[in-house]
C-alpha cells in the first residue's frame, strides 16, 4: 500500500480523478478518503460564496462627484435645466421642418409673393451655415437660435399679410390628417425621448411637433364654424 | 437579475438615477466580488468605487448580447486585479506559499474560529487568494486564469490546489468528516 497522498493530490482530487494506485490507496485508507472529502465540502462552501451577497462596499453618493467630474452623469436639477434650455433654444430650427410644410401648405393656396417676383424669400435672409459647416456645438447652437428667430420673423410676417386667406385649400380633414400625423410624431419623439433624453435632434422633433400641433389646433379653431369646438384630438 | 434594458439606456445618457438603480440592484454582488479577491476591507472599497467608475465609463460598450450582471462582473473582476498589480505590485507568479506569509493583524487564533470562508480567504497569499476565489468561487478556468493573471494553468492549478490545503486547516471545523474515531468523540461530547 502506497503511502498518504501528498497535500497537493487530496485538494487536486476535488475535480480531478486519481489515478489506479491513488484509487486503491483511497479504497483502503479512510484518512485520505476524509481529508479529500474535507476538500469537496470546502469547495462547495466556496462555490456557495459566490451567490453571497454582501452590503456594498460603499455608497452610489460616494460615486456621483466622480461620475458629474467625468460628465457620465448629469446633476439632477442641471439636467433638468439643460432640457429647458434645449428646448427653448431648439424649437425653432427644426420648427421650420415641420412649420415650413405648413407655410408651404398656407402659401400654395394663398401665393404670398407677387406672381413674377423670382427672387425667392429666402435669399433675402442671412445665410444660414449648412451642416457639414457646424465646428462645434456652439456653431450649431448659433445656426439654431438664427433659423428660429428667421422663422418666427417669417411666420410674423405671413400672418400679418394674410389674415383672411391663409386656410383656403385646407378643410377640416386635411387638417385632421396633418393633426394625426403631428400625434404620431410626438408620440414616437417622446418615446425615443424617453430612452435619450438628451438628444438634440429628438428633442428638435418632439418640440417641433408640439408646437405645429398646437398652431394647426389654433388654425383648426379659425376655420371652424364657432358652433363646433375642439375639445381633443 | 434582468435588468432592465431601458435603465441602462437612460445610465449611458447620464441619467443619475438609472445609474443609481444599476449600483442599488448589483452592488451586493460586484462589490462581494471585489472584497474577496482583495481581502483588506478598506481596499476593497476604495477599488469598489474604481470598478464602477469603470462599469459606467464602459457602459456604452454594452450591447445586451450577454447578462449585464455577467458583463459587469468581468469588469470587476478585471478591474480588481488591475488594482491589485499596481496597489501592492502583486504578482501572480508561481511562488510557493509559505506558512504565514498572508498579511494579517488578526488575532491567530481568529482563524480557527472564522465562520466566513471569506475571513479565511483573507489569510491567502494575494496570488493564492485570487487564484482560489476565481477558480472555486466564481467558476473560472485554469485557462482564464492563466489568462487573466498571466501565469501558466499548472501555476493556476498549483496555486488552488495549495490554497485549498491552508483553507481546509482554517476552516477544519466546517469542512472536517467525522472519521470513526472522531464519532465516538462527537457521541463522547454529546453525552
Ligand atoms: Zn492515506
């Protein structure tokens, strides 16, 4: 009969399988047979551990003036303040996407500009950079706050030259439709919004959405005969 | 734990509190984790913070193919012993154990009366420790092993199976079968 087994070959024998002479050592020596035994319950305490869970280590506040250092998270209250901004100072730029198509609707039954006149509106405007020209989000933000106040001046400018003519073409079904698609859009804007908030270009839709929504709402309440009211669309 | 997908998204937006819902919901287990392969509690928690600085600075790489829980897991792990080389410039070679080379303050006697495994992974050699706790506790193989600490799998194996050996003295009253003899001591005692 062989002599003990080494240390080293009773903690390997948890996983591993003992050769002929270790096996017939084992079948005749009940200390080895114990001390491998000790070993398998060792290791099924350990691997026990492994679902053990402790109390953290520390605390997620302990975290946060990092995380605001490296800008992986934004304060609370900032963020917040950052929405606002984004939206106060975005709405308009791609207002105009979605106001332009109404102007667009708006000026083609009521042509706003002499007939002959071929210089288009927008010529006249202070040139408005083109994407591939933003530097930086500055750049953008400037691009942004002209086209919105070029949009408002326009939209001031139409209605104070038409007051009367603006919705001829435009019946109440088609502005149902476009009331319908708006619905849709911030809809679909605010649930993206939802997993990014901070996206500019989401938020220029959402917003923009709302706000055509709540114009083609007013405009709907124009048209309308005052015996019929919009309560919700 | 799923987790859910949307939180992660609102996290990697910087979105404070679904970042403080990830650490709420795998704290408990990513910091477990790092306190068994470090061993010293104060350590231990200022690696924690180091992990989840990392686990949210990577969190955009995430692409949901694998359980974040797992995912996250690797980090830390990763992470830990990242901290370890360059904290007490550990290596993870093949060195022999010696009796009582583990740093300890503690009581000697404590050891033989520790009811935590983790209080008796603690008394390990960094190399052992780690070795140990990412084989027998988080299921590692001798491959990854040798892989992530950058030994050889027999360095890995010898590493455990040495491990194993001290732990089962520390832990004798947890893990020791009764032999023959010892029964009539326990039936002894019980009288
Ligand atoms: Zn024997």
């Amino acid at each position: 009969m062989m002599s003990h087994l080494s240390t080293d070959r009773l903690a390997a024998l948890v996983d591993e399988t003992p050769s002929a002479a270790e096996a017939l050592h084992l079948s005749a020596c009940a200390s080895c047979t114990a001390e491998v035994a000790s070993h398998r319950r060792l290791v099924r305490l350990a691997a026990q551990a492994a679902t053990r869970t402790d109390a953290p280590l520390s605390s997620f506040d302990a975290l946060v003036p990092r995380l605001r250092a490296e800008e992986l998270s934004v304060e609370p209250a900032a963020r917040r303040r950052r929405m606002v901004m984004w939206g106060s100072r975005i709405a308009a730029g791609l207002t105009l996407l979605v106001g332009g198509t109404a102007i667009g609707r708006v000026s083609a039954g009521a042509p706003l500009l002499p007939k002959g006149d071929e210089a288009p509106i927008v010529a006249e405007l202070p040139k408005i950079a083109q994407p591939a020209t933003f530097r930086n989000t500055n750049d953008a933000m400037q691009v942004l706050s002209a086209s919105q106040q070029q949009y408002q001046e326009a939209a001031a400018f139409l209605a104070a030259q038409d007051t009367t003519s603006h919705f001829i073409g435009l019946n109440q079904t088609s502005f149902q439709a476009r009331l319908a698609a708006l619905d849709q859009m911030a809809a679909a804007t605010r649930a993206a919004l939802y997993q990014a908030p901070q996206d500019p270009v989401l938020n220029q839709y959402y917003l923009s959405a709302l706000g055509a929504r709540a114009a083609t709402l007013k405009q709907m309440g124009a048209v309308m005969p005052a015996n019929r009211q919009l309560v919700s669309y | 734990m799923a987790t859910d997908q949307i939180t992660i998204r609102r996290a990697v937006n910087g979105d404070e509190s679904a970042m403080r819902a990830l650490w709420s919901a795998h704290a408990p287990r990513i910091d477990a984790v790092v306190r068994r392969l470090v061993g010293d509690p104060d350590q231990a928690a200022d690696i924690a913070q180091e992990v989840w600085i990392q686990i949210f600075r990577a969190l955009p790489s995430w692409r949901g193919d694998s359980q974040f829980s797992t995912w996250a897991h690797r980090i830390a792990v990763n992470r830990t012993l990242n901290a370890l080389r360059s904290l007490r410039r550990v290596q993870f070679a093949e060195v022999e154990i010696e009796e009582g080379s583990a740093t300890t303050n503690e009581d000697p006697d404590r050891s033989f009366v520790a009811e935590s495994i983790d209080e008796a992974v603690r008394q390990l050699a960094p190399g052992a420790r780690a070795v140990f706790v990412l084989h027998d506790v988080e299921g590692y193989t001798h491959e990854e092993i040798a892989t992530e600490l950058g030994i050889t799998t027999g360095g890995s194996k010898s590493q455990l199976f040495k491990a194993r050996a001290k732990l089962r003295r520390l832990l004798a009253h947890l893990v020791d079968v009764p032999t023959p003899a010892k029964d009539l001591d326990d039936v002894a005692s019980l009288n």
